[in-house]
C-alpha cells in the first residue's frame, strides 16, 4: 500500500512538472515573429512579422501591438485578433467580434 501511495505522488508531481511547464511556454509575442502562409479568397499569401511591424507580400509595414494574447493592428483602426498557437508551426487568429478563424503555417 505503501509503494502504491508512493506512485501515486511521484506520478502527481511529474503531471504537475509538465503542466507547468507548458504554461511557461513561449509567450505569444516570441512565437508570432517569422514568416507566416495564409490563404485569402484561395489566393496564397505570406505575411511577416517582426518585432514591430507585420507585412503582408510586399505591400508596405504596418505597426501591430500584443498584450497577452491579443493582437493588435494599428491600420485602418482598431483591428483585434486573438491568437493562439496548437503547435510551433501553427498560428491561428480569431476575430472576437465574429469569431471567426484564420489559419496560419510558419514559413520553413
């Protein structure tokens, strides 16, 4: 019983271990930097953000801020975006307002 008991702490503690360190992943900031490919009305587009702008193609920079996982673009108004990253090579970006989705790939 003893060693049953023993187990079932050492495998908590490793549960925990892991959890925590999922949670101190990259922040979103650090992960939204690089080259990214979209598909627009089935038109494919690379857009790149650095760690100030973002660029769609070759159109010209525009200036974005982040707080948490919130994106912010400064043309045209007020954009919002939340992001989320399901893998390193994965971004997606939700519209609050509609909610809707738009999938992006980290260029290779």
């Amino acid at each position: 019983m003893k060693q049953i008991s023993s187990s079932v702490v050492i495998l908590l503690s490793a549960l925990l271990l892991l959890q925590a360190c999922t949670a101190l992943g990259p922040a979103p900031r650090e992960q939204l930097i690089g080259s990214w490919q979209t598909t627009v009305g089935a038109f494919p587009m690379e857009v790149t953000f650095n760690a100030e702008t973002v660029q769609l193609g070759s159109n010209q920079a525009v200036a974005y801020g982040i707080t948490g996982n919130e994106l912010t673009y400064a043309q045209s108004g007020k954009q919002v975006r939340l992001l989320s990253f399901p893998s390193a090579d994965e971004m997606i970006q939700t519209d609050p307002v509609t909610g809707t989705e738009h999938r992006f790939l980290r260029v290779p």
